[in-house]
C-alpha cells in the first residue's frame, strides 16, 4: 500500500501514515531534478489517504479490517475499469466525429492537390525548444483564385519543458566508434521510467551529446597543458538558448555566441574584405565584423545536478556498457569487424 499501512486500521491510523509519507514525498523536500516525480506520488498518497479515511468512517466501530480492505479495492477497480470504457467509449466518438470532419473539409482526401504548398503529412519543426507540431491537416476554403490552405497542427512539448536531468533519463551517444572507443562501441539511452516522454527523450540526447564534448574538452585540456577558460559556440544549435544554457551548465562555464550563427559566411566575408583592401588583416576585420551576442553563464542548481550525473553516472556508462556492446556484436554480427 502507499501508505504501508496493515489492516486493521482506524481513521487516526491512516491520518499519523498520511503525515509521515507527506514528510517523506513533499516536492519541496525533492532532490533536484526529481519535483514532478514527488509531486505525483503525493497526490496518490493522498487519494489513497482519503479513500481510507472514507472506509473508516463507514466502518463498523470505526476500524477497518482486511477483509473491508479488500472488498473496497475490488469496489476501485471496477470503478476504473467502468471509467476506462466510458473514455474509451468517448475517444472513439470524437475520433468517428474527426473523421467525419475531414471527410466533409478534406475534398481532396489522399491526393495533394497542385495548388498545394505544404504536404499533407509534413512535419513542423518550428520552435523545437517549446515543441514540435505535427500537420494532421490541409483544408481549404473558397474556390478559383481566392483558395485559403489552413493546417491543423496537433503540438508536442519540447525540451524547455523538462527539468535539467530529463527526470534520470541518460543518453551515451557513441552512436559510431572514435579513435579511443572499441569497433563494436554502440550508443544507449537508459533510465525509462513512467514520466518519461518524447521531449524527455530529446533533451536527454543533447545532454548526452554536451557531456560527450565534455569528454573532449578534458582530453584537449590534458594534450596541450592549457585550461578551457570559455566556450564559443555557433552554428545550429547555437540559436537555440535551451541548448546554449545546457552548454553553460554542464562545462560549468560561460558560453557566447556571436551575432550570426553563420560564422563560416562571415569568415568568408572578412577574406574578401581583406583581398579587396577594405581592411588591412584578418583581425582589423574581425574587430569591425564580428561581435558578441550574448553570453549564457552557469545556473548553480543545474551545474551542481550535471556535475554530479556527469561523474556518477555517465563517466562510468561506458566502460560498464562495453561488456554487453561486445555481446551484442557477437550476437547480431553489428558491427561487422
């Protein structure tokens, strides 16, 4: 029980269980990372609790014994199990109901029609920091000259909506074998548990990805005798201020990106200026063509949760994966050595 509490029990027996799981599952007592997961199981605690108290109450004397206990559980299920098919029930409706409607504002059903300029089965990748949206829809409106396309976007959340951590989910991303890794390395995500969803999933292989330039970071650090002092980071993933304060976090250093992520452009740029005389070297041309945009700086909170998943938990993944990666190739024959 989530109270671990035996029958028989009264009402003051379920309320003293009640208090000591709350001191033990209250979200402000949480680890870091790990709110959502104690708020949850606090509710149940509590929904429990209440169903108890209830059962007491009714209870002959006011104790409840094994055999009430029982009863009442069965009672729960077939309550839930009656709930379940009344949703199930309404979730068939209103899909017969979704279907009914495309049929009525989809005139073209399957065929994309020439006048068309988004597939009906694209995917929108905009804004993947708050989620991804998925088109389930083109309809149009009107007729000749005068038709309006409008998409119906179904929306996933994205990774700003997940705690630094994923909630324990960890990604090793040795998705191909480097210079210091075995033939038969492999990647692997680990951790699944029932909270865990597709921007889970997401936010745990960036992580994974910073922690594995991490690694890299320590080896050019140990090689050329010289401290990282700073970070710059541009291209794609630069745009992104999700990823940027995950970098900050997890290098527990600052992290900059210039005006454009486009920094290859504009070193290209500053090569013709130079040729043409516009400027006279390189770092004349840097001076009047490059600039800082913004600088991301560590959040203590999450540097302190990365750094201890980093030497805890992903510094060990690999070499205690490594055994099964090589069972793995004997089994399948992947990766052919």
């Amino acid at each position: 029980m989530l109270l671990e509490l035996e029958p028989p029990f009264e009402a003051r027996d379920v309320q003293l269980a009640r208090r000591a799981q709350a001191k033990r599952w209250h979200p402000d007592l949480a680890p870091p990372g790990r709110q959502f997961e104690h708020e949850r199981h606090l509710k149940a605690i509590n929904e429990a609790a209440d169903q108890l108290e209830n059962l007491a109450a009714g209870a002959r004397g006011g104790r409840v014994t094994k055999n009430a206990v029982k009863v009442s559980a069965a009672a729960a299920r077939a309550a839930r199990a009656e709930a379940g098919a009344r949703a199930y029930e309404a979730d068939e409706a209103e899909r017969s109901r979704d279907t009914a409607e495309r049929r009525r504002h989809d005139p073209f059903g399957s065929r994309v029609p020439d006048h068309s300029v988004v597939h009906r089965y694209a995917r929108c990748l905009s804004y993947p920091e708050w989620g991804v949206g998925e088109v389930s829809g083109i309809y149009f409106t009107g007729a000749g000259d005068d038709v309006q396309q409008w998409a119906r976007v179904r929306f996933h959340p994205g990774i700003r909506t997940v705690p630094a951590g994923s909630q324990g989910l960890v990604c090793q991303p040795y998705w191909t074998p480097g210079p210091d890794l075995e033939p038969y390395a492999k990647g692997a995500v680990f951790g699944f548990g029932d909270v865990h969803t597709r921007a889970h999933l997401y936010r745990a292989i960036l992580e994974g990805i910073v922690f594995a330039m991490k690694d890299g970071a320590h080896l050019t650090e140990k090689k050329n005798g010289v401290a990282i002092e700073a970070l710059r980071a541009t291209g794609g993933g630069s745009r992104s201020d999700s990823i940027m304060q995950m970098t900050a976090d997890i290098f527990d250093l600052p992290v900059s990106r210039p005006h454009t992520p486009e920094t290859s452009v504009v070193g290209a740029a500053m090569d013709a200026a130079v040729g043409l005389g516009v400027y006279a070297n390189i770092a004349e041309a840097a001076e009047h063509m490059t600039r800082t945009a913004e600088v991301f700086t560590p959040d203590p909170a999450n540097r302190d949760l990365y750094r201890e998943l980093y030497e805890r938990v992903y510094a060990k993944s690999y070499e205690q994966l490594k055994p099964l990666y090589k069972e793995i190739q004997q089994v399948t024959g992947y990766p052919k050595l």
